[in-house]
C-alpha cells in the first residue's frame, strides 16, 4: 500500500513539474495588460531581437527591433500603415487594443475591446509579408 501511495506522489509531481514548464512558456507571450493605463505595450515576437508596439488608444502597431551589437540593426517601422477602421472613431480611450498570441508565430490577434472587432496582425521584417487585416463574422 505504501509503494503504491508513494508511486502516486511521484506521478503527481513530475505531472505537476511539467505543467509549470508549460505554463512558464505562456507567460513569456501573455497578454501584458497592467493594472495601470498605458499608451503603448511591448509585445514579444518569436525573434528574439523584436517587439510589436501597441498603441493601445488607436490600434496602431510598430515593429521595434533591437540589437546588442550593431546601433544600425536598432530601428522602428510601422507594422499597420492605417489604423483599424473603429479607431477612426475613437475618442481617446487608453487600452482600447491589445494583442493576443497564436501559435503561428508571425501573427497575432489585434483586439478591440470596446467594439469587439478582431484583427489579424501578421509581421515580417519583409514589408510585402506583413499588415493588419479584419476578420469579419461570415454571413450565413
């Protein structure tokens, strides 16, 4: 009975072990809401060396990229050349827009917490790859 009781306590804890090691993963691209109101949130890509820039009143995105070696390789460029059609409209609420995740790791879902209008955001340092496109519900 012992043996078996202890078995069962090994399995949970590498069962549990495992889950914190997903979940430590998750954190890394969570949804960087803050109690405190910003105009702007950094969202972490796949590449190390690059960030997606909210700004969270009108839904506008920057590609942010940064280095440790080259200043030339730093720069900022937009990822959305207009912003999302809602936004126009807009009066100025901060946090109106976040940025979610997916497992494709050049696109995100760019949010409109107001309106509930769902972007696609897919980026790419190739400026032909890369745009923020609205998912429309379909009609029957």
């Amino acid at each position: 009975m012992r043996n078996i009781l202890l078995i069962l306590c090994l399995f949970l804890c590498f069962t549990t072990k495992a889950q914190s090691l997903e979940s430590k993963d998750l954190l890394r691209f969570g949804n960087y809401q803050s109690p405190t109101p910003a105009k702007f949130r950094l969202y972490p890509t796949s590449n190390r060396f690059t960030y997606l820039r909210l700004n969270t009143i009108n839904g506008f995105i920057d590609i942010v990229q940064y280095s440790t070696t080259n200043a030339e390789d730093r720069m900022i460029y937009p990822l959305s050349i207009s912003p999302p059609l809602m936004s126009l409209f807009n009066n100025g609420t901060l946090d109106r827009y976040t940025i979610y995740p997916t497992q494709n790791v050049y696109n995100f879902l760019l949010l409109d917490q107001v309106e509930g209008n769902t972007y696609q955001v897919q980026w790419s340092q190739d400026s032909t790859m890369r745009g923020v496109e609205e998912i429309r519900k379909k009609s029957k």
